[in-house]
C-alpha cells in the first residue's frame, strides 16, 4: 500500500502542477489572471484528491505512520529485513 500511495500522489502533485502551468483553458478563475489563461480546474483539483488519496493509501499501510507537530509533518515508513 506504501508504494501505491506514493506513486498515487507523485502523479496528484503532476497532475495539479500540469493543471496549473501548461493545460490552462480559456475560462479565468480570478480576476487578475490574463484573458484566455485561466487554470484548468478540473486537472488541479482531480489531482488534489488523487494526492490525498495516495497520502491516506500510505499513512493507512501498516508500517507507516504521520506525525504532526508545529511547523512540521513527518512520515515514517518501516522497512524490515
């Protein structure tokens, strides 16, 4: 489940930042983006949810944990030989 999670959410974060930069549409979001380059929404907000689906496929597998503290989250992953 680890590896699956983490390959979910490299392609999320690729998918929003391709959202964000090379696929935009003609539709603005904001007023002060240019006519004609608005973000794709739809690539950025499908790949926040398939990076959220990732990091839940990755802290929910048995040997890793999250911790969270001010200022800092940490993901512990445990590989035994």
């Amino acid at each position: 489940m680890f590896w699956t999670g983490l390959a979910l959410g490299i392609a999320g974060v690729t998918t929003s930042a391709l959202g964000l930069t090379v696929f935009r549409v003609d539709d603005s979001s904001t007023g002060n983006a240019p006519a004609g380059t608005g973000k794709n929404l739809g690539l950025l907000w499908g790949g926040v949810a398939l990076a959220g689906a990732g990091a839940a496929l990755m802290i929910g597998s048995q040997r890793t944990s999250a911790s969270l503290s001010p200022g800092r989250v940490g993901l512990v992953h445990r590989v035994r030989f």
